[in-house]
C-alpha cells in the first residue's frame, strides 16, 4: 500500500479541500476534517483505478519535502492517504461498436471527465452487479 500526501485547505465558510500533488486536478471536500480524510481515499482511489484502466503509470508519491518546497502548496496542511487500490495489469483489446453508439460513449465520457475506458469499464461493471 502507498501513501500520498493530500493538501488541506480550509477557507471561512468553505468545507475542508483537499488537492493531490502528485495528481494534478484531483480534488475533494467534505464537511469536516474526517470527511475529508474520507471523500480524499475515495477521490484517491477512484482516479488511480480510471489510470490503471487506461494503462497510465502510476506515479511515485512525492516526499513531503518536495511536496512543500513548492511555494503553491504552502498554504496546505499535509495529510497522508493511504491507496488501497492493488493494481492491476491493464489489457488492451479490439472491439467493434456502431460508430452512432461509439460517438455517445465518447461524448458521454468526456461530459463526465472520464475516458472511453474508464467508461466502458464502469458500465460493465454496474451491469455485472446489476444483472447478478
């Protein structure tokens, strides 16, 4: 299991933010500071299995001393989350869709901030749990 640091930031009349340097573009909150903790693990742990899906390198985590050599992360406080996701061996496959269906999905993934595979791979997903 690794450890990330998460920044939390809180600013009057806001929730508890937490952002990953080690991961550009994800962010959480939550409501108080175990929340966040919380809300942080699943953000975590959501992104790495779409990288994971998409055969993307998970990244090494980042000491806390290059963490907060950067000035924009300074005004954070350092938390360590811990990604439970093992990681698994991406496959790359062929398959054929209508081009109608395959531009829905595309569509439909990018509006989501997903990938085609991250999509694909949610909806068999919820269609395995739903049909079992």
């Amino acid at each position: 299991m690794r450890n990330y640091i998460g920044l939390i930031h809180k600013d009057p009349d806001s929730d508890y933010g937490v952002s990953f340097p080690d991961f550009p573009g994800v962010i959480t909150a939550g409501t108080d500071l175990d929340d966040a903790r919380r809300m942080a693990q699943e953000a975590l742990e959501f992104h790495v299995e779409g990288m994971i899906e998409d055969g993307e390198a998970i990244p090494e985590p980042s000491s806390l001393e290059a963490v907060m050599a950067d000035p924009d992360n300074r005004d954070g406080v350092a938390v360590l989350i811990a990604l439970k996701t093992t990681a698994r061996k991406a496959v790359r496959l062929n398959i054929t869709l209508p081009e109608d269906v395959l531009m829905a999905i595309d569509a439909y993934a990018e509006a989501h901030g997903l990938t085609r595979s991250g999509f694909l791979a949610q909806a068999a997903r919820r269609q395995m749990v739903g049909s079992a």
